[in-house]
C-alpha cells in the first residue's frame, strides 16, 4: 500500500510541469477537492462517507451501523483542450455494525483504505481504484460466542463509469476484481450498476430530493442480487468542476 502511494505522488509531481501549461476549466495543481470529477455513489453501502443508519435485513436480525469515511484530493490534471481533468485521491473509513436494539453489542468492524484515479470528460466520469478490506469481528461478539479472531481481507482493482443526462438523472455500472482474498476462495469478480434521480426543490438549487439505488452481484455469493435504495433531501449544491 505504502509503495503504490508514493509511486502515485511520484507521477504526480513528475507530470506537474506539462500538465499545469494546457489551458483548461478544470484547474491543475496539488489537494484538489475530491469530489469535483466523480461524485461519490450514494446509495452504495460501502461508498465512503459520514452514516448513521439502521439496517433490517430480511429474515435477520436489526443491525445499527456507524459509517466514518472520506476521500482526499492529491493532484488534478486538467486534459488537453479543456475537454476534462485526471484526478489521484485517496480515501480511508470505518464501517462499525451493532446488535439493535437487544444490547448495543459490537458485532463487526470493517476498514476499508483506497486510492482512486478519477476522470471526468464531458458528461461522463469514471473511477478506477485499487482498494483494501479487512473485517474484523468485535470484541462483544468475541466474548459472547467465544470465536476465535479471523483475519479476513481482500485487495480488489475497482471501475465504474457514469454518465449524467441532464441534472436530474445518472446511470453507472463497475466491474470488481479480487487480487487477493483472506481466507483464500476461487471466486474473484463482482458487478455493480444504479442509477439516482435528483430533483431541485429550491430555484437556487441549494436543497435537492433524490432517489439513488444501487445493484450489486458477487460471485462469491452465486451471483445473487443485491440490492440498496434511499430517498431523502440533500442540501448543498451540486459540486461544480473548475
């Protein structure tokens, strides 16, 4: 992980000078914001982000979850022509799940660290990452059940490619593969696609109703669908390039 962040910084630095002299929209230079050229995926469960929500899975028990993330902008370059912008993040959070509401224990714990390469041209945008997961169980859970700790993690190439049609609407899909998986399985690949709509309630746009939904489907699960919606009411404006 150490050595791919520094090789990206390496890249950045090295390609500053012949990038910073185009004439382009999307400015060039060190910590842009990370959210400018590909616009987090809201209603992915994993995306990350600040959460506090409640889950009741079908035939399983309620589950509280508590979700502290967030990405980082290193360097921007703006393409030539002014036709779009080539962006190195990276990004870190925690997905923590408790038993709700029987006794608050801590069932698991999630840490997830990655480092994305976003590209935006036109109306569409793209996110090709390399990411780490590495769940652990909680330690109620530990001392409750007696289980021995296992290490489970998984190192994955990650793309996704979106388009927006117009403001209101914007469809996406991705492709995931596994490098490498703890404890060792055959089954590597994954597919994820969605869509939100989003709707301005408020002339200067600074309030927004959206609906996103998220489609995934993993092999290690027999390619089963799963699935994840929210509706609810943003405020903010949409993130400008430039």
């Amino acid at each position: 992980m150490k050595k791919i962040i520094l090789l990206y910084v390496f890249l950045a630095v090295l390609a500053a000078p012949a990038w910073g002299e185009l004439q382009s929209p999307f400015q060039t230079g060190l910590a842009p914001l990370p959210d400018e050229l590909f616009e987090p995926l809201t209603a992915d469960p994993r995306e990350l982000h600040f959460a506090l929500r409640c889950a009741a899975p079908f035939k399983d028990e309620t589950t509280a979850e508590v979700a502290v993330g967030h990405y980082y902008g290193i360097y921007r370059w703006g393409l030539p022509r002014g036709i779009g912008a080539v962006q190195v993040n990276i990004g870190g959070g925690i997905f923590s799940r408790f038993n709700f509401p029987q006794n608050r224990d801590l069932q698991g714990i999630d840490f997830y660290g990655n480092l994305p390469l976003d590209i935006s041209v036109g109306k569409w945008s793209g996110r090709f990452m390399f990411y780490h997961v590495s769940s652990h169980l909680g330690d109620d859970l530990l001392r409750a059940t007696g289980r021995t700790p296992e290490n489970n993690s998984i190192n994955s190439l990650r793309s996704i490619i979106s388009r927006d049609f117009g403001s209101a609407l914007r469809l996406y899909g991705g492709y995931t593969w596994h490098l490498a998986v703890t404890p060792d399985e055959q089954e590597k690949q994954a597919c994820q696609a969605g869509f939100e709509i989003t709707f301005d309630i408020i002339k200067s746009g600074n309030a927004q109703v959206y609906w996103a939904n998220d489609f995934q489907w993993w092999e290690r699960t027999g390619w089963k669908t799963m699935f994840n919606s929210q509706i609810g009411i943003k405020r903010g404006r949409k993130p400008k390039n430039g």
